[in-house]
C-alpha cells in the first residue's frame, strides 16, 4: 500500500485504527499534512494514544472514538484507509464486548455506511483503499459498491500479497457496469515489471 502512493502532503484518515500501527508507522516516515485514525473501540484508541506517546508521536496524530465515519468532524481527506472487519457473525447473535464489535461487521452494515458517507470525506481525486479477507462475502461486497456508484480494484505489488487478505482501491465510477456484469467479474488491475 504505502509504496504505492506518494504521502507527503497529504491529509490521511485510517477507520479501525486498532493500536495505531499503520498510524504510527506513516507518522513516524512520512511527511503527511495531517494524520487522524479513528477505531469504533475506545480501548483501542487509547491504546494507539499510548503507543503514539510512547513514540513522541502524539502531537501529530489526532484520534476519534468512531463507529465508522460518526465520530469525526466533516474533514476531507486525500487518502482514506480500512481494513474492513469482514466476518460476519451469526444471525441474532449478541456482542460480548467493544472488542467483538470492532471485529464482525454482521451484514455488512458497516461497511456499507463506510461506502455511502465516503465521498462526504474525501478531497477530489482522492483515493480509498480497504482491506478485505479471502472468506469475506466478496459479492455483497461489490453489490454494495455498486449500490453506491463505486468500483473496487484489486491492488497488489508482486510478491508481496498476504495469503487471505484482499487490498482494493476504491473509485468512483461515472456509469456503473450492468448488474449481470459485477455478479460475474472480479476486477484486477495487473501490475507488470
């Protein structure tokens, strides 16, 4: 991911930030205008603040406790990134704890309002980028794209794709393909060299 864009200057928002990681990782090599990571967790958030301390780094990350886009003020920002909690689990079931929330998204409603308030927070022609995993409903995740006028790639650099971890970019389309055609086609952009 981070090879494959240019991130300095740029206004970066990581959803399901979890301890900071990513966060962490660009504050500390990048030149980024600014750095907000937001997690739907609120242990999660004040343990990538503590981390981000531990680092120097919290005067140049700004966090927000947020389910999905809900907790952070209408900023817009050139690169947006999620690695999408893509279980799901069981119909009726019951969270046990802020925990298991942040890591099922049952039905992809969450996902769904990631997709739909998207554009709201980003800064034409920005980018989206969202992690999904290999058991992921990988076709109600492009009906939900569609739905919502966007078309994912999926990215990878040779050698270097996880085994059971998708990386798209996120697009905006002018004229969305025909139904039949997102149900039967998986796009890929190939890098060659």
């Amino acid at each position: 991911l981070l090879a494959a864009m240019n991130l300095s200057g740029k206004r970066f928002l990581e959803i399901g930030c979890g301890c900071g990681f990513t966060g962490l990782y660009l504050a500390a090599t990048q030149n980024l205008k600014q750095l907000v990571l937001a997690d739907i967790n609120p242990h999660a958030v004040e343990n990538a603040k503590a981390n981000a301390r531990s680092l120097g780094l919290n005067t140049v990350i700004t966090f927000y406790n947020s389910d999905v886009f809900d907790g952070i003020p209408r900023t817009a920002f050139d690169i947006i990134y999620w690695n999408h909690p893509w279980e799901q689990e069981r119909e009726g079931y019951r969270h046990q704890d802020e925990l298991e929330k942040g890591l099922f998204d049952g039905g992809y409603a969450a996902l769904a309002k990631f997709l739909q308030d998207l554009g709201d927070f980003m800064e034409p022609p920005g980018q989206a980028f969202l992690g999904m995993g290999t058991s992921a409903d990988l076709q109600l995740f492009y009906e939900l794209c569609h739905k919502h006028g966007l078309h994912p790639y999926e990215i990878s650099a040779p050698g270097k794709k996880s085994p059971g971890f998708i990386l798209y970019e996120i697009r905006r389309t002018a004229s969305p393909p025909p139904r039949l055609f997102w149900r039967l086609t998986i796009f890929r952009r190939k890098q060659f060299w």
